[in-house]
C-alpha cells in the first residue's frame, strides 16, 4: 500500500530531474533524510512499517510493509533509483537478489556484511590490520562453555547479529554472567567475546563516500555514553586523534562504502581501537544539521544518489548535541520556545522512559558554554544528565 503525502512514485515521468532515493524504514534516520532532501537535489521515498514511524507523517510518498519482506522491498526498488536504509535489521540474502536482479542498492550487500555481522567485521578489520579488541567468536553453548575458560576477567558479550543502539551488547560482570547472556543470544546468533578495555575516551569518525570515490571526512567529536546509549556529542573532540580520519578512509575503502559509516572508536593506554561500524547516518553525526556546511543525511543522501559530496567544514568553533530522553513523566516539547538559542530535532515517537525521543544542539565559541546550553535546554524538556539517575 502506498500512502500519497504527495504524487505517488508510480505517477511521475519516467524520466525524472530528481534522482529517488528509496530508503527502507522510516525511523528517525529516515525522517532527518526526508527533512534533507531539498538540500540534497533528491526524492526520498520510505518503505515504513505503519504510520506511526517517525518519518511516515512528513508527506513523503511512502509503501508500508516489512524491511524483511521481499515483496515490500521489489516494489520500493522498482518506483526508485536506488535504495538505502535507515537501520541494519535487514535480510542480506534479500538485497543481493535486488542488486541481481538491476537495482541499485548502497551500501552494497557487501558492504553491509561488516555491520550487520559483528563476526566478519571483527576478522575481517583484524586481518586488514585495523586495531580492534582482542575476540573470540562461538557458535554454541559448549563452544561458549570451553570458550570461557580461557577468560581470567569477564569479556563483553556480543550478539553476532541483531544488535541495535545498545541492545545485544552486555557488559558482564562475572564469567557466569557472561555465560548466561552469551546463552540467550546463542538463541538468536553466534556470539563474540571481547576484551573488557581500559577506556580513555570514546570518539566517533564519520565519513561519507561517493559511488565514483570520492571521499569527505567530518570532524572528529567525542561521544559520551550512558546505559549503552549515546547521551552526547561534543566538537572539537576532547581527545586528538590524527590518524582517526585515515583509518576511517581505510576501512571505507577496504569494504567499498557508498553513503556515510560512522566508525566508533575506543582511546586506550595502546592507541586507538574499532569498537563499531555504522553504514548510515549516525546519531554521532546528527550534530552536523546546524554544526556543519552539509549535514551528514544531505550528503548521505548525495553519495547514493550518484551526486558530487558537498562541504563538510563546521560551522562554528564549538559545537554540543545532546540526545533527548524520555524520564519519568512525558516530556515538556514547550521547552523549544523557552530555548531559542538552542536547535530542538524532536522524532515524533511517543513518549515512554529510556526511549530516545530527539535531540538537541549548540553552537558557539566555547565548547563548555553551548555544552552547558545544550543541556540546560536538554533538562528542561525532561531529560535526565547522568548524575541525576
């Protein structure tokens, strides 16, 4: 079914000005393209799984169905010039019958293996010789049994696949809490095992690559994480790291990118360490809207659609995103009028404690004032800082 906020993909000429972009799932990632899509020169279509996604209100035309379903994904494919995607739940072996069969997919099948599948990301970076934490992966309880034995300090526990935003990452504090979540999510996948680091800072690196290439860097920010979710993002990061944006242009490169990878990066007494690759606009890079001449979903969008990338210089001295989260009681969205100086993204979720509901950013000078903005903004609307939990 297809909803029409607008003209219906199947109604316009066969020759379009505007490239589709076809982006499976219509979450807040899928809801800041659509908001991007002027700037970028495209169309964006949605295939969402009800009405009620962040993104399936905003006029875009949109196909309902599962990002998993087959049929859902053929007919996206077929009213677009390409398609994307705002999450990694995907069915891999789905889309590789989409690129066989003529369509446009980017990040390629391929490519998306090094995401979806913390497996063969992790041997894969490791045998590039790209620092990541020291792993072991098991496909069993008794492959887990025999595993464990070999670990002096509880290791972190990682679901292989179905991982999201925190969830199927598990910090164990004892081996027999690891054996007990490695357990459950053998129910699910295969397991890696890695090594608890001593952690300096947590950075991020994103990068958006171009089908002919072409490559442009966006500056390094630290993130601090709370609960296993993101809770800031701060330019100019607190900690140098030169050889970030390199290593970020190698592993673009290495697994062929097209469109934005967010690499999640450990400091640690050795040096920098891979924790994460994100294969799409990322919640690292959400500051970029105001804090940067292109945001990262305008020029995600560019990179799939076959257009020329555009500046990714910042526009301020400083810069501080905070994420918006629901606490106890539903949030105060006045807070926006009583906080002009700061910029609300709010994702049209409904309200409940924990969820990630939008975000908001500074900028300035002085990174210790649009921090102190951001938050004091942040606080107001109903989120929670750290030391309030």
């Amino acid at each position: 079914m297809l909803s029409r906020g607008h003209a219906a993909p199947a109604s316009l000429p066969s020759v379009c000005a505007r490239p589709r972009v076809g982006v499976v799932g219509a979450g807040q990632l899928a809801r800041m393209m659509v908001e991007a899509e002027e700037l970028a020169g495209v169309d964006v279509v949605l295939l969402a799984d009800s009405p009620a996604d962040s993104a399936a209100g905003l006029g875009a035309p949109t196909f309902y169905g599962s990002a998993r379903d087959p049929i859902a994904l053929a007919r996206l494919a077929s009213e677009t010039d390409v398609v994307t995607f705002d999450h990694e739940l995907l069915d891999l072996d789905q889309l590789r019958t989409l690129r066989d069969t003529g369509h446009l997919v980017a990040p390629s099948p391929n490519a998306l293996r090094w995401a979806t599948d913390k497996a063969h990301q992790r041997r894969g970076l490791h045998a590039a010789g790209v620092a990541v934490p020291h792993f072991e992966v098991v496909e069993s309880l008794g492959e887990l049994d025999e595993a464990l034995k070999a670990w002096s300090e509880p290791p972190v526990v990682k679901a292989v696949s179905g991982g999201y935003d925190g969830r199927g990452v598990v910090v164990s504090r004892s081996l027999d809490e690891a054996r007990r979540s490695g357990a459950e999510f053998l129910t699910r996948s295969a397991v890696v095992l890695e090594e608890r680091l001593d952690l300096l800072a947590e950075l991020s690196q994103v990068v958006v690559r171009s089908a002919n290439g072409d490559i442009e860097t966006y500056p390094l920010v630290t993130t601090v994480q709370v609960a296993g979710m993101c809770s800031e993002v701060l330019y100019p990061s607190h900690t140098a790291a030169p050889d970030a944006a390199a290593l970020a242009v190698e592993i673009a490169g290495l697994i062929d990118l097209v469109g934005v990878m967010a690499v999640e990066l450990f400091v640690t007494p050795q040096g920098l360490v891979v924790n994460e690759l994100a294969l799409r606009p990322h919640n690292s890079g959400h500051w970029t809207i105001e804090g940067c001449q292109t945001s990262q979903f305008e020029n995600h969008l560019r990179a799939v659609a076959g257009l020329d990338l555009a500046s990714t210089t910042p526009r301020a001295r400083a810069v501080a995103m905070v994420n918006l989260v629901g606490a106890d009681a539903p949030s105060d969205d006045d807070a926006r009028e009583r906080h002009p100086e700061v910029s609300f993204h709010l994702y049209g979720k409904a309200w409940r404690p924990g969820r990630k509901l939008g975000h908001v950013t500074a900028l300035g000078d002085s990174l210790d004032e649009v921090r102190a903005r951001a938050w004091a903004a942040a606080r107001d609307w109903g989120t929670r800082e750290e030391g309030d939990l």
